[in-house]
C-alpha cells in the first residue's frame, strides 16, 4: 500500500491524539497537500530551513518532526525569514511537514514514556496525569533497579541522551532511586515531582530558581538540554512508528536526521 499524506495523519492520531496536545500548541499538518502519496519520510526534531534542504534532497515526501513550524495564527508569511523560509522551502520541495508535540510527549509510549525505557526505569507511571484519557500525561515517574549515586546518574543519563556534559543542582554522593523524566521544558513539574517522592527531576531548560527550589527541596534536578532529552527519544519513536507502518503493508521508508544539532552549544572559548 502506498499511503497518502492523509493515512499517515489518521494514524499518528490513533498513537499521539491531537486532544492531547496542550492548548498552545500546534501538531500535525504544517504544510502540505492531504492527497500526496508518502513512501520516504524524513525525520527531524526541528523544522529547520537545512532540514527541509536535506528532505528535498533524498526526495522525502514528508518531514516529520517533534517540534511545529507554526505555533500561533499567521497573518502574513515573509518567505526570506523563518517560519516562512522553511515553508517556502518545503512548498518548492514538495515536502509536507508533519509535527506531534506535546500530545506525543503525554501519550503512552511516546517521548517521556520512551525516556523513562531508555533510562531502565521499572514501575513506571505518569508524572502528571491526562483529564480525559487513561494512561497518558506529562512526564514519567519511576525506579531504577538499584538505587545509585547522583555522580552514577549522572553518566547513565549522558550515555543514554549521548551528551559529553550534564548540568546538575544535588550533592554527588546523594542516592537516587526513583526518577521522575520530562522531555523538553519540565521545571515546572519539579514541586509535583517532589510531592510523588522523586529523587530526581531529569529534563531540560533548567534555570537558576528551579536549580534553588530543587536544592531547598532536597531533590536533585539534572538539566540534559532541551534538544537531547527529546531527540533520543523522538528518534526511537520514528525507528517504532516505521516498523508498524511496514508491518500493516505501507511502503514506506523513514530517513533519520543524524545531522541536526542542539542549536545551543557549549563555547570552550
């Protein structure tokens, strides 16, 4: 079968739910026509104009991304400057562009569910629970095997995100045992965190009040960067969705982004 645009948008809301989203979000169709068949899809954590250049070039139909091109109503697109760039770029490409955002970070086996299975987490539940849905919500909260020190953490979570630093507010020698994980901007689930008996706060976009609450509170935060704590874990959602797209007969092939870097860097100068 060769799907069209519109069959993989049917799909990804049977997985990520568009309900789930928060109200100041955007996901799904970006830019693109619904007809248009997709067997290459080429997978990215931003919309970025180089993205949608190397999308073109592999003649990927569809970019599929964690974050939206567009978050608020547009009243007018200057195609020289981002957003419209981008979407000029994927309109002479004849790429569509496709987020899921926030519903895949509350939905079951999406970024934060993923996060908590790569970092081996056990009785996992969620942080912060859905109103309307069963077994989905923001962040996840669970056990390693064998409680650890915040300095042993601290390497597992480097290896598992493939990042050489990790920012971290708690002592070294601290024990940490049960770990609660917020792909993106979750500092402010760090009280809620706390409340549920967390030892850590793992996530991303950490400031300087967050840092001190985590300290007064006596639970450690580990800020692993926005764009690495939900890379990983987008990227084992596409490797995920392709394998059950190809077992329901699609012809279709994912092309992962290995190019694309957190657009913060760390300076040694």
């Amino acid at each position: 079968m060769k799907p069209t645009l519109k069959d993989f948008l049917d799909l990804l809301e049977t997985v990520a739910p568009s309900l789930l989203a928060e109200s100041w979000d955007n996901p799904g169709l970006q830019v693109g026509s619904l007809s248009q068949e997709i067997s290459m899809v080429f997978v990215c954590l931003d919309p970025t104009l180089q993205a949608v250049m190397s999308a073109a070039e592999i003649h990927a139909q569809l970019m599929f991304t964690h974050h939206p091109l567009f978050f608020t109503p547009l009243s007018r697109l200057e195609i020289n400057s981002f957003p419209g760039e981008v979407a000029a770029e994927a309109i002479r490409g004849g790429v569509s562009i496709v987020a899921a955002h926030t519903n895949l970070d509350m939905a079951e086996g999406g970024i934060n569910h993923i996060i908590a299975d790569l970092m081996g987490l056990e009785r996992v539940e969620v942080l912060k629970e859905s109103e309307n849905f069963k077994d989905a919500g923001l962040g996840r909260i669970g056990y390693l095997p064998e409680p650890a020190e915040l300095s042993v953490v601290t390497g597992i979570v480097r290896e598992v995100l493939g990042v050489p630093h990790i920012r971290v507010a708690g002592q070294r020698d601290a024990l940490i045992h049960r770990i609660a994980v917020v792909g993106g901007s979750g500092g402010s689930l760090l009280h809620l965190a706390h409340e549920k008996g967390a030892d850590l706060l793992l996530t991303g976009d950490v400031g300087h009040h967050v840092a001190l609450e985590a300290i007064s509170l006596g639970t450690a935060v580990m800020d692993g960067g926005h764009f690495h704590t939900e890379r990983a874990a987008f990227m084992v959602f596409a490797n995920n969705l392709e394998r059950t797209l190809r077992d329901k007969g699609w012809e279709i092939r994912f092309h992962m982004d290995r190019d694309q870097t957190d657009p913060v860097r760390l300076d040694p100068n």
